[in-house]
C-alpha cells in the first residue's frame, strides 16, 4: 500500500474541503494520485459537501449528555435555524454528545475521528451535511468528571439554542439545574471574582478611568469613584455575586450557601457565540438582479 504523508492529506483538504479521513481514505484509494483523489471524492459525493466549505454556519443545537459520573457538553453548527429542528440534525447532535462522553478525547480533532456509525464522526457530519443540504460543523465540546459527592446540573433553553453544564458540591440535582437555569439567562463569566485574570482587571480599569476622566470628575474623586465601579463590574461577570434570577433579593452565592451547596465549575454554549454572521442586504440583491 503507498505510504500518504500528512502533505499529501493537507493539500486535498485544502483543494477540496472534506475532512482529515475522507482526504486520507481517498489518497490510499488512488495510491496518492492527488486529481484521482478529487475524482474520487466526486464520485463518492463527497465534493457535494465540500462546496458548502465556505458557507458560513452560526446556527444549530447545543446539548448536554449526562452518564452517571461523566458529563459532556457540546455545539454543532448548521446554516439555518430551519436546519435545527430537523430530526436527523437533532439525533446528530445528541449522538455525537453521548460519544464524546463515552470515549473521552482531548481535543477536536481527536473527536472528529471517534467510531460512529459505520465511520466516524467526521464521516458522519459529511453525510449529514449531503443529505440535508447545509454545511454542519462540530465546533466544539467540554467533557467533566464527577465523583460521588458531587452533583451535575443541566439545563437547555429554546430546545439547545444555549446549553448549561453545572458541577456542585453538597446538594442536589435541583440546586444544580436552577443554577445552570440562572447561568443561562445570565452569563457569568466566571464563578467567582478572584479567577477574573490581572490583565482583564487593568485593561477595564484603564477603560474605567478614562470614562471618569471624560465625564469632568475631579482628580482627588476618579481613584474612589474608578475602584467602586470595578468592584460593580466584578460583580456583574462573577457568579456568586450576582442576584440570584429566581429571588433577586439574594446572591447566588447567598442561595448556595442557604443550600449548603458550593459550585465547582460551569460550561455555558450559546450557539453561534463569537462566529461573525453573513449580512444580507436584500435590497441591494435585488438591484444588482435588475441590473442584469
């Protein structure tokens, strides 16, 4: 069999758009003949999905799989929100959760190669992506391990458009859920302040101190004034500092200590956080239509 170097899979990735196995198994196929692959990959449909490639994919589902002392968390990307609430898509999502899982990997590349179906995950996308018609992607995912005296919480609002994966100490799944309940709707960033980083604190205070300055502050006042609202803005991104969404009159960190209960760590996925979306300019499209 003709040994395929990492080159040889790159440069047919980068020609055509499949993934890493689909490029690899077609080089073998071809005995690393480069425009035999990529016929290769057309005859198997395969180029069908790549031409999707440059599409961009900000919606989709996110999902959380529990099983017993493992949890994982996971986003997969579809074109449209339509896509979503397909049944194929849905069970893609959820099947690929529970084998993250499962099986463990360290990071997204080994998790594209994970047995699935009669391929892989990778494989599995590419199928999905030709029979539905969208590009789908699995952008990314967060596994977390528990032992027994801790506590997984989980929640999903608008059927996955944000999924929450809570890990506690000292209560239970019901305390878990509304924190994850509260996370969603309000996005910490962090549990607590002191995880918020030292560059993080300088860079807003520096922002902060300008603000003063332009508001006309007296130079003896902005220090006072600067440090009272960094203290407000750490409270705003900490967790444990911000009123609790179900009773306002508390802290998070007040109703977990009435519960007896501390919070180890959270994941949070809001799908299409951080990809810069398509803009569409419907009128323009229709001019250029007229003009031609």
């Amino acid at each position: 069999m003709t040994k395929i170097a990492a080159a040889q899979v790159k440069e047919l990735r980068d020609k055509t758009g499949v993934g890493m196995m689909d490029a690899k198994k077609a080089l073998v196929e071809t005995n690393g003949d480069m425009d035999a692959a990529v016929d290769y990959l057309r005859e198997k449909g395969v180029s069908k999905a790549a031409k999707k490639a440059d599409r961009i994919a900000a919606e989709g589902l996110a999902h959380v799989s529990i099983d017993g002392n493992v949890a994982a968390i996971a986003e997969i990307n579809s074109e449209t929100d339509f896509v979503a609430k397909n049944e194929q898509f849905q069970k893609l999502v959820t099947d690929i959760t529970d084998i993250i899982a499962s099986e463990n990997p360290k990071d997204i590349e080994e998790a594209h190669s994970l047995k699935m179906g009669e391929g892989d995950i990778s494989s599995e996308i590419l199928n999905a992506t030709t029979k539905i018609g969208e590009k789908i992607t699995f952008r990314r995912f967060a596994r977390v391990e528990k032992n027994d005296n801790q506590v997984f919480g989980d929640y999903e609002h608008m059927g996955g458009r944000i999924a929450v994966l809570t890990l506690l100490e000292g209560t239970d799944e019901e305390v878990a859920r509304n924190i994850a309940m509260h996370i969603a709707a309000i996005n910490p960033k962090y549990v607590t302040r002191e995880e918020v980083s030292q560059d993080e604190r300088d860079h807003e205070l520096a922002v902060l101190t300008e603000q003063a300055k332009n508001e006309g502050k007296p130079a003896n006042i902005v220090e006072k004034m600067v440090q009272g609202r960094l203290s407000k803005w750490l409270a705003e991104i900490s967790l444990v500092d911000q009123p609790y969404v179900k009773n306002p009159d508390v802290t998070v960190g007040q109703y977990l200590k009435e519960q007896g209960a501390t919070i180890t760590n959270f994941v949070r996925y809001e799908v299409g956080e951080g990809i810069q979306r398509r803009q569409e300019n419907f009128a323009e499209e229709v001019q250029n239509q007229l003009k031609k």
